[in-house]
C-alpha cells in the first residue's frame, strides 16, 4: 500500500513538472508580433445586420475597461477609440434584441479583424484577449 501512495505521488510530480514546462512561454511562440505591454491601441467595435436596422442593447468594453451601455442603438453601429492595453486584458462586445435576428459583430485592433461572429439569434456576443 505504501509502495501504491509512493507511485501515486511520484507520478503526480511528474504530471505536474511535464505540465508546467509545456506551459512555459517561448518567444518562438509569441505572436505579439514583438510589441511589448502596456502598448496604446486602436479599437473599433462594429454591429451590422440584414435583418434588422435596431437593436434592443449594446454593451462593449469601453476606453476605461469598463463597460457602456447603449440602449435602442441604430444600425450599422461603429465604435471607435484608442486604449492603453495589457497583455491578458479583454475586450467584449454584445447586442440583444426582441426577436431573432442576424448579426455580425466584429472586433478590431488597429484596423485587423481580431474576433468576430456572424450568427442568428436575440443575443450574440464576441471577446478578444490581448495575447
């Protein structure tokens, strides 16, 4: 029984030492394209739809990492604003409506489409997270 706990243990550790190596960063990895955090960026937020030319609500994560709100908006609607950015910190971008309808939101940093979605529904939400 000692010898199974000691097995158990030994193999746990080096479960653990092989996990946290394959976790390490490698430059070779890095797509940061070699930029270097904090780095001020552009973002723009953009909702267009052939369904419909209103939404219910909007909210994005705006220039302070907070969230707005924007209720009854228009569409094509089209936010943008420049940022100080982290590695690891995050956009995010939603819309709801009364009824199905088709939406594709989109997230770009200096003008490159980083996260979209393209889809149907009454509530439809996209992310980014700075790598």
């Amino acid at each position: 029984m000692k010898t199974i706990k000691t097995l158990s243990t030994f193999l746990l550790l080096a479960f653990s030492a092989l996990f946290l190596i394959s976790c390490r960063s490698d430059s070779s990895d890095d797509n940061s394209g070699g930029s270097s955090y904090p780095k001020q960026v552009s973002i723009t937020y953009r909702i267009t739809s052939t369904t419909t030319s209103s939404l219910l609500h909007i909210g994005y994560k705006n220039e302070t990492g907070g969230t707005t709100d924007v209720n009854n908006p228009s569409l094509p609607f089209t936010k943008t604003f420049t940022r100080m950015v982290n590695q690891f910190d995050n956009l995010s971008l939603s819309c709801s409506s009364n009824t199905t309808q088709t939406v594709k939101l989109e997230i770009l940093v200096d003008n490159k489409v980083v996260n979209f979605t393209d889809n149907t529904s009454t509530i439809s939400s996209v992310a980014y997270v700075f790598p």
